[in-house]
C-alpha cells in the first residue's frame, strides 16, 4: 500500500487508540502488526521533524525549542514539514476488519479509514 508521511503520522494517536480496546485475538495480532510497522515510519517521521525544530526553532526561557507562529522562520518550517508529511512510503499493510460490535469513536476510524473496515 503506498501511503504518505502524513497519512502515518495522522493516524497515530487513532491506532493508539484501538490498540486499547479489546478485540478477538487475531484482529489484536493484526492491529499490534500495523503498529509496529508505524512505529519504524514513525521514529524516522519524528527524527526530521525534530530536526526541522532545531533548523528553524529557537529555545526558551527553560530552554525547550520550538518554532512560534510569529517566528521569522515559521513559514519556512511549515513549508519543510509539509514537505515532509507528503513523501510517499510503500508499506505491505492488509485492511483489518473490525468487528462491528466495537465500540469506538468515529473520529478514530476516519484516522484509520485506509487500514481498516467494519
């Protein structure tokens, strides 16, 4: 399946999600399958990410980085980060198809629509 940056990074906390609810064993296999594979997606997402705050960010007073809206820089970080949500990553990914007597929120499947089904 070929996917974006974003497409991972928007679904995290979705997939974190159903990772808590309680499943039949072989849709929790699956759905701890795709996680693990986000999370290799995810570190290298967050290494650029991070390094695109220290290219463009400035420390605080407690000496955290960031990048203000008001920063000089910010359109270029927006502009770079962008960039970097829609590069293309080829994952082999199967949809899992949920039961539908799971209870979850709808917000959370519109993060998941391409990876699972109901």
């Amino acid at each position: 399946m070929k996917l974006t940056n974003g497409d991972i990074y928007n679904a995290r906390e979705s997939l974190m999600a159903l990772l808590e609810e309680k499943m039949p064993v072989a849709i929790s296999f699956k759905v701890a399958k795709l996680a693990n594979k986000f999370n290799v997606e995810l570190k290298t997402i967050e290494d650029v990410k991070n390094g695109l705050i220290k290219k463009y960010g400035k420390p605080d007073e407690k000496g955290r980085i960031s990048v203000p809206q008001d920063s000089p820089e910010f359109d270029k970080f927006v502009e770079e980060f962008n960039e970097l949500m829609e590069q293309t990553v080829e994952m082999v990914v199967d949809k899992i198809k949920l039961s539908e007597d799971l209870s979850i929120e709808p917000k959370t499947l519109m993060a998941l629509e391409k990876f699972v089904e109901v």
